[in-house]
C-alpha cells in the first residue's frame, strides 16, 4: 500500500510503480493519440469529453485509495491541501469533499500524471512537445449532498502564471450524469476575455455568479453543454472555458480527479509561492522543479 511508507512522490519524476505506463517508446504513441477530428473539435468548442483513460483495475485502485485518503484516520491526512480535520465521519456529510496533493502522498495518483493515454492527448492539445504538472485536485460530491461548482474560469484563479497556457484534464471515477453533478461547459468561452474569480464551491445559490459580470453578447452565447462520462473516462477544458457542475442528488458519490497541466514555458508571474507549501519560484523564471514534474517529453522518446 503507497500509503504507509511516507514517501515523498514529488520527489519522483517517472512512475513509481507498475499501474500506469508513461510514453517512453515513440512506436507507442499512435495508439495514445487523438484523431485530427478531436484535436479540431477541441480548438473550436474549448472542450473534448469521453477520452478512455483508465483501465478497470486502475478505476478500482484510484477509488480505493481515494476512500483512503478521505477517512478520518488517514495517517497522511495534515499532508493533503485543503482538506479539513473532520471528526466522527463527518466529511461526507460536506457539501463537497475538495483537496489537493493527492499525488504527494500515494502511488496511484502520483502515478496517473505520467499515464501516456492523458499525456500524449495533452501534449496535442497543448500544441507542445512537452507537458508539465501544474497542479491536482479532488472533487468528491457525497451521495445526496447539494454542493455545486460555480461557473468559473480555471485561469482567473492561476493569474500568478503567464502566459495563458494551461489545461485542466478531468478523470472520472464514477460515472457522471446529470443527476449526480457532471462538469458542464459552455462551449467557444475560450475565447472570452478573462473573468474575475468567484466563490468556486458552494450551495445553488452560489452558482450563477459570474452571469453577474457577463457581458450581452456572452449572456447570449451562454448555452452550457454536460460532460457525461463513463467511470474511467476523461474530458479535456481550455484553461478560459467557462465551466460549473451541479449538486448530487443521486444515491451514489461522484468523485473526479482534475489534474491541471501547464506548457513547459509557463513562467512565474510573482515573488511569493506558487503553491501552498513550494519554495517561490522568482517572477520571470519557468515554472520547474520538484513540484512541477515534466511528465511527457517527445523529445526524449526512444525510437525502438
Ligand atoms: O468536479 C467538478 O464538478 C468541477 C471540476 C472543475 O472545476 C474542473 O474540472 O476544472
């Protein structure tokens, strides 16, 4: 179990284990890549949705770890972003179970950024021989809990980074419906002007906030599309789309891991950290180093 033995996986730039392959072997790469349809269909809508990415035994051991992870005795729970102490099982009580740094402390999730079917995908849709990790994030709506995301740009909360290079790819680990809260999108808000921050997590009445800021001719162009994906799927948004997910009012969680991926000439836009818990990387420089690991390179591919 790559709970227990306190290894720092930051420190680790390639798998630590067996469960997911990275792109190592440029023969390989046709099988993980997108059709120029989809790489199209991206750059038009600022989205692409139902990209299989994990098999059933890695679905199964990402949820198990997950349900590690959130129990109240989880030996490494100070170590996790943003998760609050709870008492007594009271965490899926919350309206939403949020965290980051899921990839610090286990195997299996650390493992995932490097997974070749995520990373060639992203590299097309980046436009960039190489991608790097910015940063994870875990979005677990508790059965029959009202929690929504509200309608935001990833961007507006990233602005310490520039330029605009960003993608945020969704993994699902339950299948996402309707019902139980699946990520919308409004396709062609890529190519909106940038919007303020607003209150990310909250009940319904926190969701439509943006609307407050946006313009006619995006008031009319506000047609939400849903993401609905199969557990184990993935979808793909542009750093500028305007996205939001509605509560769960299903029987069942809905938990989704959204890992956040940068070109490898993101520079950093300020002297205080990046992250919660990194060293300041100086304003002007690349945004390197343990944190924020290369995971593919098509540039260091072998060619047999
Ligand atoms: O999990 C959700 O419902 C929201 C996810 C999200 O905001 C994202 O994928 O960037």
């Amino acid at each position: 179990m790559g709970t227990t033995n306190l290894i720092d996986y930051r420190k680790i730039h390639r798998p630590a284990g067996q469960l997911f392959t990275a792109a190592t072997r440029s023969e390989e790469i046709p099988k993980y890549t997108l059709s120029p349809e989809q790489v199209r269909f991206y750059e038009t809508n600022g989205y692409l949705k139902g990209i299989r990415v994990l098999e059933e035994r890695q679905l199964q051991c990402l949820r198990d770890r997950l349900e590690q992870m959130v129990a109240d005795d989880f030996p490494r729970r100070s170590e996790l972003i943003g998760l609050t102490a709870a008492a007594g099982g009271a965490t899926k009580n919350q309206q939403m179970i949020y965290f980051q740094g899921a990839w610090f402390v286990d195997d299996a999730f650390h493992d995932l950024l490097f997974n070749a079917e995520m990373t060639v995908p992203l590299s097309q849709l980046l436009g960039t021989n190489r991608v790097r990790f910015w940063h994870d994030q875990l979005f677990y709506k508790p059965a029959r809990h009202g929690g929504v995301v509200a309608w935001h740009q990833d961007y507006s909360y990233w602005t310490r980074t520039v330029p605009v290079g960003h993608i945020t790819c969704f993994v699902a680990l339950d299948d996402t419906t309707l019902e139980n809260g699946c990520v919308h999108v409004v396709p062609g808000s890529h190519r909106w002007n940038l919007l303020p921050t607003v209150k990310l997590t909250g009940g319904m009445e926190d969701m439509e906030a943006i609307k407050q800021v946006l313009s006619p001719e995006q008031l009319a162009q506000f047609k939400p599309v849903p993401m609905m994906l199969k557990a184990g799927e993935a979808s793909f948004h542009h750093c500028l789309t305007l996205h939001g997910s509605y509560p769960n009012t299903s029987p069942n969680p809905r938990r989704g891991v959204v890992l956040n991926f940068i070109r490898p000439d993101v520079r950093s836009d300020t002297d205080k950290p990046l992250m919660p818990g990194t060293p300041p990387i100086p304003k002007g420089a690349v945004v390197e180093g343990e944190n924020f690991p290369i995971v593919f390179d098509a540039n260091q591919l072998t060619q047999n």
